[in-house]
C-alpha cells in the first residue's frame, strides 16, 4: 500500500469518526496534502517558540461578571427550585 493510499484511508477514517460529508474525496484530499507536502513541513517546523509572534487571531480574555446579590448564597438550582416551588 502506497503512502497515498494509506493517507487516504487515515483521512477517510478520520471524516466518518466526525461525520464530515464527502469521506469519498479523501483520495483527492490526499493528492493534495502529498503535492503540497514541502509546504506543510515548512510551515509546521516554524515554532512560535523560537520567539516569533503567534500570527493566529487575536485573543480575548473571558470576561465572566461578578455574581449578583439576586442569587441567593444557597445556590442557583436551590434558588431556581424555590421560585418555581412558589409559583413564579
């Protein structure tokens, strides 16, 4: 079996595992990583840990809100499960 084959079976693989549509192009998929193969190596040797600048998007911390005084110390679920107990 030809590493083109066995790609192709590893990319196939892959696709039905996610569910991806089109698993019957994974010959085509590996014709294309094979051809373009110089590239990808070239690229995934240049490590942002040699002190280039990460060049992906830009990234945003989480801003998460302090908790409000409406909750109730006892928890969410236990608030939730009174109100609904209530009839509100």
């Amino acid at each position: 079996m030809k590493f083109d084959d066995r790609l192709a079976a590893h990319l196939e693989a892959v696709a039905a595992f996610h569910g991806w549509p089109d698993r019957e192009r994974a010959g085509r998929w590996a014709e294309r990583l094979r051809l373009n193969r110089a590239e990808i190596e070239r690229f995934a040797s240049a490590s942002p840990a040699r002190g280039e600048p990460y060049l992906g998007p830009e990234r945003h911390p989480l801003d998460v809100p302090a908790p409000s005084s409406a909750v109730p110390a006892m928890g969410a679920a236990a608030a939730v499960a009174r109100r609904v107990a209530a009839g509100d």
